[in-house]
C-alpha cells in the first residue's frame, strides 16, 4: 500500500496550500507558450505536457532581475537594495530534469558567495516533482545518468498511477514531509499501481565524452570547428536550458534615477566575452560552442563534482538549427580513438 | 478624466522649420500651453523612432515630431526620407496598439508661428481627453518594482 | 534521377572541379521530420545533401556569416523562393555580390520538390515578378485583420502579453539573413537605445526595433517565427510591415537585386495623410 | 567630470517676468555637474558675457548653458564668447526659454517648471558636447547665373567685372528676356531694345562671361564654394561657332507660318530662326517639331543655302557639359497668368482682347506692326481701348493673390504710347487702385492721366462681347456706383505675372525653396532678401515675386555683391556639424550612401596589413556633407553618428526630459 493523491483531490489540495500560504505553481499553457505560472485550480494546469517550453528556472533566476535602486543628486548617489520577496511557493508537476536543474545549480550560487536572490526563492520553495509518463526524441536524462523518475531536486515525488486516477504520493526531504502534513486528509492509501516509466535511450556516453573533453589535445580539435557551423550564436539553448546560469549586471535609467539590474547572459553571444579593446578571446562561434560544452561537461564536473545538464533536451528540441548537445556529445562519443 | 491632468507632451522638430516657426510664435507672444517640450535637430531626418520611444518610456503622453513642408527642406530632402520612416513606424506603433493619436506628425514652416501655437494646443486638448498613456507608462512602472514572487 | 540526386551530383562536380568553395544545403536531421543545415566541402560529403519538402529553413543566412564571402571565392547553396528573394536583398545591400553565389533552387509544391531552373541570381527574376502577385498566407492574413479590428488597447495588452515572453535571446535576429549588422543596434550601450534587460518595456523596444529595421527588408521566409523559442507571432508583425511599405510605397522587398531600400529613398508624392 | 555654467538671462523683463528665474537658478545649482549658476538682467550684453567668461576661467568650466532667447538669436554671440575664455565654442548649449517659454505661456508656476527642464535636459545634452573644429571648404570661384533676362545678365556683369568667372545659362536660343520683348519702359519712356542689347552684347563679349544659350541646368550637386552643376547643351543644329548670322537659311526657310512665341503670336517666324533680329547670338535653331526634315525627313533647303560647310548639322545632339561652381545666382525670371481662365473677358475668343506683353509687341518698333497700335483681327488702328488691370492679379478666386507690381505702370504706359501713337485714341482703364510707388513713378500715372488723357474708372468688368465689330465692355464704376458700358476696338487685359510653370521642379533640381504659387524663397524677406535658404545660391529678379526692371536689376546688383562677396575668399569656414562613420561596426549596407541628399558619402574599402579587401564601409566626404542626420537615422547599426546632435547628446537630453 502507497499514499496516493487522487485527482479530483488536487483542487482541495490547491486550496488547501493557498490556505497554508502558499501561492502554486504549475504548468501552464498561456499565450502560446507552455511554462510555470501560478494556477488557483487544477484544470488551469497543463500536466498532460512532456515537458514546458520555459523551465522552472525562470522563478529562481528570473532573466531580469532588479538589484539595487538609485537616486542621483548632484553629491550623492542614494541606493536601496532590492529584495525578492519572501513568498512560499509550491511548484506542483516539475519534470525531473528540470528539478534536478535547480539541484545541479545550489553549488553555483552557493559556493564563494551565497546568492541571496537564488537562496531565499529556493528556501521559500517546494518542489513536487511528477515522474514522466511519456519522452520525446530529445529526451536524454538517462545520457546525463538521470532518469524519468529522479527525485533528485524534488521535495515530494509523484508518480502517475496506470489508471490516471492520480499519483502515488512520497515526500522525499523535511520539507516535502512537511507539506505533505497540511494536506494528508485529502490523500489516500491505495494499492494502485503506478504507470511504467518510459525508456529514454542513452544517447551518448558520457564517460567517454568526459574523458576526451579532459584531454588538452583536443582543445583546438578541428571537431568544434565542423561540429559547431551551423550554429547561428542566438541564446535560446542557454536560456532554455535548466542549469545555465550565466548573467550581467546592467544598470539601466535616465539621468536621475535607475536600477542596477542582473540579466540573463549567454556564451552564445559574441559579446559575451568582447572586451572593451574591441579583442575577442572567444572570437568565433566555434570557441563559444566548445564553452558550454567544456563548462557543462568539464570544468563544472571539476568544481563542483557534477555535470551541469541534466538531460532536459531542450537545447536541441528548440533549437532553430537542430543543433544541441545532444548531437555534439554523440559525435565526441563516436570520434576514432 | 480628472481635471488635473496636465499631459506631458515631447516635440522633435527640425531647427530650419518648426523650430523657427515655435521661434516665431514666441516673438508674435502667441499663448500656448505649457506642456510641451521641444528637442531641436538640424533636420527631420535626423529624428530616429528610437527618440519617440524614449520619450514614451519617460512618460510622454503624446510625441510630436515636425519639420519643413516638403519641397522646404533645408536639406532637401531630409524631410522625405523622415515622411517615409514615420509612415512606416507609425504603422508598426499601430499596429503593436500604440495610439496613433499620441504621435502626431506637422509640417510647420517658419512662418507658422501660429500653426505651431494652435497645433501645441490641440495636441494638449486632445492628450487631455485621451488621458495618461498609463498602458505604455505602466511597463516602466513594472520595471522598478521587485518581482511578486 | 530525382531532383535530390541530380542537384548532388552538381554539388559534388562544382566541388571537385573547384567552382565553389562549399556547398550549403541540407543534411538529415536529429528526428525524422528534422532537416539540419549541412556544409559540404568535398564531393563525398555532397553526396550527403538531402532535399525534400522537409528543408523549409533560408539558408541565405549563412552566406552573410563573418567572412565566409570576403575571400571572393564563389558558394553553392539551395534556395526556395523566400531564399532567392532574401539574396536579393542582401546583394541590393551590397552584402553578397551575386557572382559568388550559384544556388540550387526549388520550390515546395503539394508536398514535393520541383527543382527552379537557373544558376546565378539574374536567372530568377520572375520569382521576384510573382512577389508581387504573391498573396500573404491566409491564416497570417486572417491574425492580422483580427488584431486590427481590436481596439488599441486591446492590441497593446495582446503584444503585451506576446512580448513579456520574450527572453532577448535573439534568435529571431541571428535565424534572419537581414540581420547581418556586425553590431545590433541592441548592444550598443553608449547610449542604451534599448534596454538589454528581458523586461517587458525592453522586450516591446527590441521588438519593435526589429521589426522596423526590416520594414521593406523582409522576404517573409519565417525564420525568425520559427526561431522564436517562446513562440512570439513574429510573422504578424512582418506581415503588417511589409503591408505598409507595398501600400503606401508600391515596395516588394526583394523584387530584384537592384532595388532601392525603401527607407533610404523616397518619392516626392509619397502619401502623407496623416501628416498634419 | 563635467563642470557646466548655466546662465540664466532675465532678458530685461522678457524673461523674468514669467519665468521664476530665483528658482530656475536654485534648481539648476542642485542639478549634478554644475558648478557655477547665476542670473544676470542680458547676459547678451558686454558686462553679461565678461561675466560667462570670467566664470569659465575661473571655474575652468567644461560646458556652457546659457537660458536665455533662442539659439537661432545669440548662439553665435556666445559661441564667440566661449571660444574668447578658452573654452570650444561648441561645448555651448542654448536653452531657449524666452521664445519656447516666457514668451508663450501666462502661468508663471507652469513656465518656471518648462524653463527648469529644459534647462536641465540641455546641461544634459552639453555634458556630452564634444570639441569641434570648424571645417575649412575651397571656394570654387566662378559663378552660374540662370537665366539671360536683364536681372541674370546684369548679375552676370557685375560678377564678371569684378574679375570673377560666370557661366551664364539661357533656355532660350538668345538671352534678353521679357525686356527685350518690350517697347519703351516706364517711366522714362526709353526704348528697352536700346537699353538692352548693349548689355546683352557686353554679356557676350565679356572675357569672364561664357553664354550658354539654348542650354539647361540638368543637374546641381555639391555645396557652397564646391557646387558641380551639369549642363545640357540643346542641340540648336546650328553650329555656333560656324554661323556668321547672315540670316539666309532663314530667309529660304519654307516653314514660314509658325506664330513666334517672341511676339505673343502676334507674328511668324521659321522653322529655323533667331526669335528676333537682335538675338544675341545672333545664330539661329531649328524647331524640331515644325521642320519639314525632322517632320518628312526631306527638305535641307537651308542646308543648301547656307555658304558655310557643315555648319547646319541635322545629326547635333544634345551635348552635356559640367563646370565647378562656387555659387549660384538664380534669375529665371516669369511668365505670364493664361488669362483664358477669365471667360468673361473674352480672351482667346476675340481675337482683339490681348494681353499687356502683347501690347508692347504692338508698339514695338521692331513689332509685327513695326510700332503701330492695330487690331489684330483687321489691321486697323483702334479708336479706343479699354485696359482691364488686375486681370488675374489680386482675385483669390480665380487669378493668384498677390498684387503683380508692375500691371499699373505698365498700363499708364501703355495708355500714353497709344495717345502718342493715335492722337484721337481713347484709353479707358478699369482699375482696383492705382500703385504707383517708386521713383517717377506716380507722376508718370498723372502725366497719362493728365496730360495723355488716359481715362481711369475705378471698376472691374463684369462682361465683354462683341457687337457690331465692336468690343462692348460692361462694368461697373465703384466711384460713381453707375454701370458702365465702353465700345471699344481693342481690349488690353493687365495679365498677372506668375512663375515660369517649370519653377517648382527647377527649385527642386537647384535645391532651393519655393512659395505656395512657385516664386522661390528668400532666406529672408527683409534681412537677406537675395539669399535662398541653401548657402552660394541667390536669388534675382522676378523669379523671387513680381518686379520691374529697376527692381530687377537692383537685385541682381545685390546678388551679384553677394557673390563677389563669396568669392573674396579662397576658403571657406564651416560648421562642423558633420556625420562620421564608425569602421568597425558600419557594415556596408550602403543605405545611407543611397539616402544622403548631398551625395557626401562614399564607399571605402577596409584592407589587411597584406592588401586584402576586409570589408566595405561607409565614408563621409566633411567637405560635402551639410549636417542632416538622414543617413544617422537610416543606419541600423548606429554605426554614423552626427557632430553636436549626436546619439549619446540626445539621448541624454531624451533622458532628462
């Protein structure tokens, strides 16, 4: 016997959570676009989605976000900092790779300095992860050693039931437990089964692919060179992508006032790395693509002991050139050795 | 609307024509309200849609942008090249629902003293009546307040 | 021999023979339905190319990369008509000189490919002729009358909405042949025309930035529609633009490779009934 | 870091009267980067820019806003002031808050407010002024004069005997213009061929004047000091250099019929002609469309005829020739309304109701009727003749608006030369008023009153029509406040002058400016009356608004000083508000090169350390480029920007708005 929650409980449930202070978030289909946005009931939700266009990312690291306010006078510049609000939130319905995302990127934000922006969202914040049902041709968790049902991230794991009554229920930290607790009425013991999970194939090894991108050598491999010319630098991979996490600071406003800003930045673009000179160490695409990979793959591993992707596969699925790195960590794993 | 709202309103006019001719309305001591604020360029082809943006974005609620009749311009044909430009830019802000009441368009010479004075009257007439454009002024708004969650 | 094979077996002899330096056309995608843009240098790899009614991108986008013309060697690559007309664009604005392109050309009729006949650019000059004629796909068409009839209230809070998705990834510029610009107008920053920060005054600025630095520019080939990844309608706006110039100025982008830009001529009669 | 004065200026009481200038200074001081503010009662006056110039000194002051009147008024003043203290002259803003501000507005709280903004946007703006230097043009000096009527030929003159080339441009086969059309002038009564042709013949004989008859202006580029201008040359079909004017090929002419423009019809000429016997040159043209060899491709009689080899040569082209200019002097003179538009008047209907200009061919000695007055229907002289001024002139609903300067004394004229003509003649004038201001010339009006018997009835006709071989002429005579009615034998209608029909597209190619009817503009009407608006090109004569001949040549005098004026330096200075390109990021679209209106810009090639062609970029030529901003507007990649209106300086003044 497992806890389970029905469907027709979820919107309880929902009320149940805003009672508890809660706002819930959860996928949505608005505007053309499949993301995480805040529902009231259960038919606002689009769970049926393999997986959103937008990641969860987007409510811990937004692509702007204010960070100091000012006021110029004609001595002083007065400044007041801008702080996310403490708001608890639930995410109902992540995928797996996408909170697995929010795990691989702690260490980041964490690690020299402790970004309170990312910090005080994610205390703030409980994950409710669903486990697949369904994958695409993009798919790749298990490539990244994943899987459709990591809980990896999660605070409470869901598992849909064979019979799409509902899911299994399982808090999986302190926290999920905790969440749990405010709406155990509503949740029910069952001997139901739950759907198989599917199988995503391994696409690349990525042993082998660490191992070669490790190697000095092939640093300057004419590899990247032919593997990136299609790439036309746009940032949609990076800003899609549930681990990246490159930004800059910008100050915007006129000639009284502004707002230091730290906005969504990416090793796609030329600029990324132009420095003031008008020189470019990373002057071709070619180098900008081996970047993310490197970083991904290589220099992420080194610091913080993990790999900075988590097989989501939206780089590739959107991709406006098919590209992605999928199809580059296949070509690593099958170069002659 | 309430009574007191004073539109704030931002011209783009070319030094040779409208410049001269708000020059002449001032010399004549003809009245016009207040509200308007002129920024001077050597020619209506100077003005890029990106000023009228800009002025959106610090609160304009109404942008004018005048220069020569045509056949007039000083540079001889700045004024034709700008006509082009705001004929299409004006329909791209229509189209985005960007009032095409809020951008007007003049040719004032330098001898319109008076069309200009009548024309900042009208304008600020018809702003008042439209009201603030909180919509456009409501996205600067968003920009200085910390996300909800 | 069907169309695909033929064109590769030209591809492959221009390569070996020299003419060209690199043949840009299409190769086998990561999913079935997937075509992916594919270089080929040496005649092995054209035997590579693929083309059927899946390669739907413009390619022309390539041929503007950083350099890859300024060596005066020539290129092959396969154009649909959007593509041609884009070409000819980039050769009225003096990006491509038209003797270093050979194209592959085809069109997608009911699902099948019918190769174009002709090399060089001046071969295809009754595909810009049809521009003219051309009618806006209708479900575009339709989108756009109905965002007329809105208010413009109604229409600010639909490009609202549409635009705060937008997460300045630039797709839309980097997928359009047009945007060949070494430094978009968005990363100058002294002065910050248009804010680098995604927010929604900064996405509306981007957007209609683009859009009107594509006015009379635009071959309506999609690209950046597609590129979108937050699927903003991008071909509405486009469309609308395009409207304009065809109206008010009698202007087909892309009609020959000799035309006029639109916003850099004028006519003396040119309308004015909104001018005051 | 900027260090910015502000002077705020109470232009007596013209500024502070309504503008709270305590408060505007108080603000201003508190606004970032500005180190001194103060107010003075005229800051234009010598205490007021000693104390601007003290306070740069002392200050060492990086920008300069003076709030005061327009810049168009004292922005040179204190650009000079500027640049005596040390300072660039364009670190220099000019808040205007007496034309944009006091002036116009009547809330005191409101104007302060406006005069605050703009006073800071502009500190704004000047923060981000850069050092110019004024840009040093060659002057090219030689002259075009366009148009061969008495105001071009005595521009020309005038020019060429200050010891400067001109290149004078006629349309017509022979210079002389309206005046050589006329029989005596007012209001000496001398004949206009005898004061005409002497100048017309200097013209052409002049070292420094080269006459291009039969030619036209194709096409202006350039600037002041620096103007090319092309010319098209008509093919005449007659050599010029060849013809001695012996006038035979005219004589054997077979084409005989063709009514000649040069006497209002009244007359014939050739298919080969000179339109009158002075012509200077005295070389003939053949008319395309009425020679039978052009029509039929047969006759060549004066080919034949003519003594000379090759010198009528049937395959001439149009030939083009182009010349460096430094200035312009435009002199194209007028036409004539088409007074058919008047149906009431009967012109065009009756063959006897004619025009005033076709009057003087009439009393032309060298007219059709070698000087005497008779009716064109039947070559007998008329007994009386009603004059009917302001035939188009001064009727906003059907002529033009404007009074035509010259109908009234042209008139008078025309009434005393039939009463010297015709002793018992009768000359009976409706008129509107009788203008008659300038030297001589209302006692002239009186002697044909008064002493030519020249009956005046204040009036205008309602009617005319024909009865009994008589014009009957109905009107009314507003003094008596009595219908009038007149038999007369010939009606003479004082036909408005308007502009040649081609000025508005000849404006457009010179680049200048024109009125609503197609006189062209002057830079000003009291100040610079012989400027256009378009630095080295000038305006003379009736091309500008109806003249007569005093006034013409007065003005063309004056243009003529401007020229020389001009044409005094070998370089020229100017403002250095020009565009730049930035190499590094244009990428070569070439739009701004297809959209300057000078043709300033060009194209250079960007190469490698080896030679190789890197890019394309845009290149502006300093010396051609006026300052527009088009091709800055244009450029996608801001990749041009423009000296003292820059992107950054507008931005900032956007910004601060």
């Amino acid at each position: 016997m497992t806890r389970i929650l029905p469907k027709n409980k979820l919107d309880d449930c929902i009320a149940a959570w805003q009672k508890a202070g809660y706002s819930v978030l959860a996928p949505v289909q608005r505007h053309d676009m499949s993301s995480f946005d805040e529902v009231q009931k259960a038919s606002d939700m689009a769970l049926d989605l393999i997986l959103t266009e937008r990641t969860i990312k987007d409510h811990f690291f937004p692509q702007t976000e204010p960070l100091i306010k000012y006021k110029i006078s004609k001595h002083d510049i007065d400044s007041e900092t801008m702080t996310p609000p403490d708001k608890k939130r639930i995410f109902f319905g992540v995928r797996p790779c996408d909170a697995s995302g929010l795990a691989i990127d702690d260490p980041l934000f964490g690690w020299d300095y402790k970004d309170d922006y990312w910090f005080r969202r994610r205390n703030n914040s409980v994950i409710v992860t669903i486990a697949c049902a369904e994958a695409d041709d993009f798919c790749m968790c298990t490539s990244v050693k994943l899987s459709p049902d990591s809980t990896k991230g999660a605070d409470v794991m869901l598992r849909p039931l064979a019979s799409g009554n509902g899911w299994q229920i399982e808090a999986v930290s302190e926290r999920g437990t905790a969440l749990l607790d405010t709406v155990s009425p509503l949740l029910q013991e069952s001997s139901d089964q739950a759907a198989p999970v599917p199988q995503v194939a391994e696409k690349f090894d990525v042993e082998k692919v660490m191992e070669w991108l490790a190697d000095p050598a092939n640093f300057e491999s004419q590899f990247w060179k032919d593997i990136s010319m299609r790439c036309i630098g746009c940032g949609s991979c990076t800003f899609l992508c549930p681990t990246c996490h490159c930004f800059d600071i910008q100050d915007e406003g006129d000639t009284y006032q502004g707002i230091r800003r730290k906005n969504w930045d990416s090793c796609s673009f030329a600029l990324f790395t132009m420095h003031t000179s008008g020189h470019n160490p990373r002057n071709a695409q070619s180098t900008r693509w081996r970047q993310r990979i490197m970083h991904k793959f290589n220099y992420y591993q080194g610091k913080f002991g993990v790999n900075s992707c988590s097989g989501c596969g939206r780089c590739t699925r959107q991709c406006p050139v098919d590209m992605g790195i999928t199809e580059t960590l296949q070509a690593i794993t099958n170069l002659p050795r | 609307m309430s009574e007191s709202f004073e539109p704030k309103i931002v011209a783009f006019v070319c030094t040779y024509c409208t410049y001269a001719g708000a020059d002449l309305a001032g010399t004549s001591r003809l009245k016009y309200a207040p509200n308007v604020r002129i920024v001077r360029l050597p020619c209506t082809g100077r003005i890029s849609p990106m000023f009228i943006l800009k002025a959106l974005q610090k609160g304009a609620d109404s942008v004018l942008v005048s220069g020569c009749h045509p056949g007039d311009c000083h540079f001889a044909a700045g004024n034709y090249h700008a006509r082009r430009r705001w004929t299409v830019f004006r329909a791209l802000l229509a189209f985005t629902g960007i009032p095409e009441e809020r951008i007007r368009f003049s040719w004032v010479s330098a001898a319109e003293g008076a069309k200009f004075a009548d024309l900042i009257n009208e304008i600020t007439e018809d702003t008042k009546k439209l009201g603030p454009f909180t919509q456009y002024q409501e996205l600067q708004k968003v920009i200085e307040t910390q996300s909800s969650y | 021999m069907g169309i695909q094979e033929q064109y590769r077996s030209e591809a492959a002899a221009l390569l070996s023979s020299g003419e060209v330096k690199l043949v840009i056309g299409f190769g086998p995608g990561s999913t079935a339905d997937r075509r992916r843009p594919l270089f080929a240098r040496t005649p092995e790899e054209a035997e590579k190319l693929v083309l059927d009614p899946a390669c739907i991108s413009n390619l022309t986008t390539y041929l503007v990369a950083g350099g890859l013309l300024s060596d005066g060697k020539k290129v092959a690559i396969f154009l649909k008509p959007d593509g041609i007309r884009s070409l000819n664009i980039l050769v009225s604005e003096c990006q491509v000189k038209p003797e270093q392109v050979v194209i592959f050309g085809y069109a997608i009729e009911n699902n099948e490919i019918r190769p174009l006949s002709g090399r060089s650019i001046g071969d295809f000059a009754e595909i810009g002729s049809k521009i003219r004629t051309a009618t806006p796909p209708p479900a575009v068409q339709k989108e756009a009358e109905r965002l007329e009839a809105m208010s413009p209230a109604e229409r600010f809070e639909f490009w609202k909405e549409q635009f705060s998705k937008c997460i300045k990834c630039y797709a839309c510029r980097q997928a359009c042949p047009m945007c060949y610009c070494r430094r978009c107008i968005v990363d100058v920053n002294q002065p910050q025309w248009v804010s680098t920060s995604s927010h929604t005054l900064g996405n509306f600025e981007w957007n209609l930035v683009r859009a009107f630095h594509l006015a009379g520019r635009c071959a309506a080939c999609g690209a950046c529609d597609r590129a979108c990844p937050v699927n903003i309608p991008l071909r509405l706006i486009n469309y609308r633009m395009g409207k304009e110039v065809k109206e008010a100025f009698d202007y087909h982008a892309g009609e020959s490779s000799d035309q006029k830009p639109v916003l850099a001529s004028f006519s003396q009669d040119d309308p004015e009934t909104f001018i005051l | 870091m900027a260090k910015i004065g502000v002077f705020v200026c109470h232009c007596g009481e013209n500024i502070a009267s309504m503008v709270d200038t305590a408060t505007l200074v108080r603000k201003i001081s508190e606004h970032p980067g500005v180190e001194v503010c103060t107010e003075y009662k005229y800051f234009c006056s010598d205490p007021g820019q000693e104390t601007v110039k003290r306070a740069i000194r002392e200050n060492n002051l990086t920008g300069v806003v003076v709030a005061a009147c327009s810049p168009r008024m004292h922005e040179t003043t204190f650009r000079k002031a500027c640049a005596e203290a040390g300072l660039n002259p364009y670190m220099l803003e000019m808040a205007n808050i007496r034309e944009h501000c006091s002036w116009v507005h009547s809330d005191k709280e409101k104007a302060t407010e406006k005069a605050i903004e703009i006073t800071r946007s502009l500190v704004e703006k000047v923060k981000r002024n850069n050092d110019l230097k004024p840009i040093s043009v060659p002057v090219t000096r030689r002259a075009l004069v366009i148009g061969g009527g008495i105001a071009g030929i005595q521009a020309a003159l005038d020019i060429a005997g200050a010891g400067r080339e001109v290149i004078l441009v006629e349309r017509e086969p022979s210079i002389g213009g309206h005046m050589s059309q006329l029989s005596e002038t007012f209001p000496t009564l001398d004949c206009s061929q005898c004061i005409l042709t002497p100048r017309m013949v200097e013209a052409i004989q002049h070292p420094n004047i080269k006459v291009l008859t039969y030619s036209e202006v194709e096409s202006v580029d350039g600037y002041i000091g620096n103007f090319k201008v092309k010319i098209r040359k008509k093919a005449r079909y007659v050599d010029i250099n060849k013809c001695t004017g012996c006038g035979d090929c005219i004589q054997k002419c077979p084409v005989k019929k063709i009514p000649s423009e040069f006497e209002c019809g009244l007359g014939n000429r050739t298919a080969i002609y000179t339109p009158f016997a002075q012509a200077v040159p005295n070389v003939p043209v053949i008319d395309t469309t009425r020679c039978t060899y052009f029509k039929n491709g047969k006759c060549k009689i004066c080919q034949k005829t003519c003594q000379i080899e090759n010198c009528i040569d049937f395959e001439m082209q149009d030939t083009f020739e182009e010349y460096e200019i430094g200035a312009i002097v435009v002199a194209t003179g007028f036409q004539i309304q088409d007074t058919s538009l008047y149906g009431e008047y009967g012109y065009g209907k009756y063959k006897d109701v004619i025009t005033g200009l076709s009057f003087e061919r009439l009393a032309s000695a060298s007219g059709p009727t070698s000087g005497k007055i008779l009716r064109p229907s039947d070559g007998k002289e008329p007994e009386t003749i009603v004059f009917i001024q302001c035939a188009g002139s001064r009727d906003p609903s059907k002529g033009v608006k404007y009074c035509s300067k010259i109908c009234c004394m042209y008139t008078a004229k025309h009434a005393m030369l039939f009463a010297h003509k015709n002793h018992h003649g009768r000359s009976q004038i409706f008129y509107m008023d009788i203008r008659a201001a300038g030297k001589g010339y209302d006692e002239f009006t009186r002697r044909a009153i008064e002493e030519d018997g020249a009956e005046y009835l204040r009036g205008r006709v309602s009617k005319l029509y024909e009865e009994n071989g008589k014009l009957i002429v109905r009107g009314v005579d507003s003094l008596l406040g009595k219908p009038v009615e007149v038999a007369a034998d010939m009606v003479v209608l004082a036909t408005a002058i308007v502009p040649q029909p081609d000025a508005k597209e000849t404006a457009k190619k010179i680049g200048i400016g024109y009125d609503e009817y197609g006189f062209y503009n002057e830079a000003h009407l009291k100040l610079r009356p012989v400027e256009t608006a378009t630095a080295g090109i000038y305006l003379c004569g009736a091309c500008q608004s109806p003249k007569d001949i005093p006034d013409s040549v007065a003005q063309a005098s004056a243009a003529a000083a401007k020229v020389i004026g001009l044409f005094s330096r070998e370089q020229l200075e100017r403002e250095p508000v020009v565009a730049g390109v930035n190499d590094a990021t244009c990428a070569g679209c070439q739009g701004c090169i297809m959209a300057c209106p000078y043709n300033a810009i060009d194209v250079r090639d960007i190469n490698d350390r080896n030679g190789n062609l890197i890019k394309q970029v845009a290149d502006v030529n300093p010396g051609l480029c006026q300052g527009c901003g088009t091709c800055v507007t244009f450029c996608r990649s801001n990749s041009i920007d423009l000296a003292g209106f820059t992107e950054k300086q507008i931005f900032a003044e956007v910004m601060a708005l």
